[in-house]
C-alpha cells in the first residue's frame, strides 16, 4: 500500500512549488506521468510525490569518459522548463565535470568529499565508454585512466547506472576496429549494472530510474542487458506511428520519394525498429510534441539503444525482424480461456495475416524465430 498524505503535504508541495517554480498541480501530473512511464500501480504518485518533496537527495558522482557529452546535454537542456530543475531536486550533484564551478583539485577534492560522505550509499553515474586497450592510456582525468577511476569509485557506490550507449557497451568509440578497446561499464566491473542505452538516452528513463531509486530504495526491474524493463520492454517498431504502413506493405524506397514524402514505413531504407527495443516513439524527444523522436523525423531507426545493432549494423541494411507482435493500440489477439475470440480481435488476427503477407518475405522468414525470452514475457 502506498502512502496517500502526500496528498495532503502542503508543507512538502509548497517547497517543491518555491524552488522548481512549479505548481503543485504540475508536480503531480509529473508524478502520475512518471508512475505511470514504470508502470507502477495506483497510488504510486503518492508515494513518488512525497519521495521527491521530502526525503534526503541521493547523492550522485557522474563520470564522463569517451562520449560527446550528449547524454548530459540531453537531460539539462531538454525544451521543458522544469527537467533539469527536477533531476537536480531529486539528486544531489556532487561531482560533475562538465557542470562543475570547480576544476583541477578543488574538484577532485569535491569527489573524495562526497565519497566519503556517503560511502555505500551514493549512486554512480557514468557516462561514455572506458578505453581498456594499453592499460587504459587513451583517457585520463587528473592523472587516472578512466580504468582506475570507475574501479575506485564504483567500489563503495550504492547503485551503478551507465548512462548513453558508449558507458552501456562501448557504443559509438567502440565502432569497428575499436582502436582504443572501448567497452561498457558492465564489462569492466564484471559485474551486472543498469544501463540506460541510447545516443542520448531519453532523459525521462534516467529520471524515472532514479526517482525509482528514491522512492521505493531500489533500482526498477532491468532485462538481460541491465535496461529498465519500463522503458525497453518493447520495440519500436510495435508502437512507431508508421507501422499501418509497414503492415500495409507501403514503403519509402529512397530518400525523398513519393514514398518518403507521404511518410510511408522506412524498413526498406534500414530502418532497425523491428530489432531495437526502446520506448522513443511512445516518449518522444525535447517535449515538442508528436513526430520528435528520429522515425518521425524522416530517418531510419539506427538501433542506438541495441548491443550488436547501433554502431555495428550497417545503417542501411535491413533489420531482423524480432517478431510481428501488433503495437499495443491494437485490440488483443489472444483471449482468456473460455471467453472465446470476439469480432475485433479476429478482425486482427485476419489483420496479421495480412501484414505478414503485404510486407513479404522477410517477415514470412523469421515467423519461425524464438523472440529473446527476456522480452517474450513482457
Ligand atoms: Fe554522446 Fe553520451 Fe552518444 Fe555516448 O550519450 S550522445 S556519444 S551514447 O555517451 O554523450
Ligand atoms: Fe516504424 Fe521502422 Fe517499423 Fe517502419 S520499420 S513501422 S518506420 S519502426
Ligand atoms: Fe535510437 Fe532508434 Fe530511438 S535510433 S533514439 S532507438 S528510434
């Protein structure tokens, strides 16, 4: 059961009003929306809003190795006003070397600080991808490879979050021949941590795992690749806004075609959607409304948030398609015993059988195919 006197926490809302400039109304849409994005049951924006609005800050040490810096860019500079005023009222920032005031040795002195402080209990957050190759020489901040300094710092952390494709795997540097053996977070430590894949991830994943984190004083339910099942349980291309297209069989063959330009599927131009599980179509990017996510922008999925996909498929070639399970929208093919199958979700099952057709051969050859048992269950 969920505590319901946030509620009725005047005190708590109206600091959260004061310092994000926010009302309480909105603060708990936010908390409704986020309840709902880890889809938690009712009751849970209760216990999200009171989290938020009362209790101690986790403190957070961010690393940055080989990245461009868009993981962070993505989360504090996202189009909605209160995003980064909430992801800083939910976590206490204490090391960050892109937003740091501080540099050289007053900064490292701040991280020595706070990881003392709050050995055992911090969360550590990395961002981009660790070189291993030449005993880790290709990055070094104040005279420790990357290597030793996310050994020192994730041996007394709470939590270990890698943030972007390059920490969750290697992504981007670590695209063939991977000069400087650039490998996830996960891989180095040896040990399993939850990833939030994406170049940039979505920053509405990293703040719905830590107010996660905060709330209930754990980190959410991940698959075999440490990903929240809340954010990539499902495909893309189960809920992209183009797929009436694609099981329809109406395809862009070029950039700018007819097709192209009337917004038809972008499988044939490599589209990885089939293949790629992610929550970017449902969320979208930089709160500006629909179409903002890289599908609706006319170009293909690249696979950013799948290992063995982003960075390592060719951008072109066509994707393997993971299953032809219909998007959510859809009505249910599959009835409860006894209760038979009703007008709409035969019409669907027809539907399938449609797709499959109008859409050939290639989902005709991996029908066959066993999804990841991971996933199958979602
Ligand atoms: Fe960049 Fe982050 Fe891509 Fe990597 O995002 S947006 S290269 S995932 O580590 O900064
Ligand atoms: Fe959307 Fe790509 Fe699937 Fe087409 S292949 S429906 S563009 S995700
Ligand atoms: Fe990445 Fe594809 Fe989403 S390229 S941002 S996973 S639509």
């Amino acid at each position: 059961m969920y505590d319901d006197s946030a509620r009725e926490d005047d005190a708590g809302l109206d600091v959260i009003e004061r310092k994000l400039g926010m009302s309480r109304r909105n603060f708990l849409q936010f908390c409704t929306a986020m309840a709902a994005t880890m889809g938690l049951p009712a009751g849970a924006e209760a216990a999200i809003a009171q989290a938020v609005a009362t209790k101690e800050r986790p403190s957070v040490i961010w690393l940055h190795f080989q990245e461009c810096t868009g993981c962070t860019e993505s989360l504090l500079r996202a189009e909605h006003p209160t995003i980064e005023k909430l992801i800083l009222e939910v976590i206490s920032l204490d090391y960050h070397e892109s937003l740091f005031a501080a540099a050289g040795h007053q900064a490292e002195a701040a991280r020595h600080a706070a990881m003392a402080k709050h050995k055992g209990k911090y969360l550590l957050v990395v961002e981009g991808a660790i070189p291993t190759k030449d005993g880790g020489i290709y990055c070094k901040i104040g005279g420790k490879t990357a290597l030793e300094l996310l050994k020192e710092c994730a041996a007394d952390a709470a939590a270990v979050v890698a943030i972007g494709s390059c920490a969750s795997w290697g992504g981007m540097p670590s695209t063939k021949p991977n000069p400087t053996g650039s490998s996830g977070v996960a891989e180095v430590l040896g040990k399993p941590v939850v990833t939030i894949p994406g170049c940039p991830p979505n920053p509405y994943n990293f703040l719905s795992t830590v107010v996660h984190f905060l709330t209930f004083a754990k980190l959410p339910e991940v698959d075999h690749l440490g990903r929240p099942k809340f954010a990539y349980g499902r495909l893309v291309h189960e809920n992209c806004e183009r797929r009436a297209h694609y099981d329809a069989g109406r395809f862009a063959m070029e950039f700018g075609d007819d097709g192209h330009r009337k917004g038809y599927c972008l499988y044939k131009l490599g589209c990885k959607g089939p293949e790629t599980y992610a929550n970017c179509p449902s969320i979208l990017f930089g709160d500006v409304g629909s179409g903002s996510w890289p599908v609706g922008t006319g170009h293909p999925c690249i696979g950013c948030t799948e290992k063995g996909i982003g960075f390592a498929k060719g951008i072109h070639e066509l994707a393997d398609v993971k299953t032809v399970v219909p998007p959510v929208s859809y009505p249910r093919i599959v009835e409860e015993q006894g209760k038979g199958a009703d007008f709409a979700s035969t019409a669907t099952l027809v539907g399938i059988a449609g797709a499959a057709a109008g859409a050939g051969a290639v989902i005709a050859r991996n029908l066959g195919k066993r999804d990841d048992p991971d996933q199958a269950d979602e």
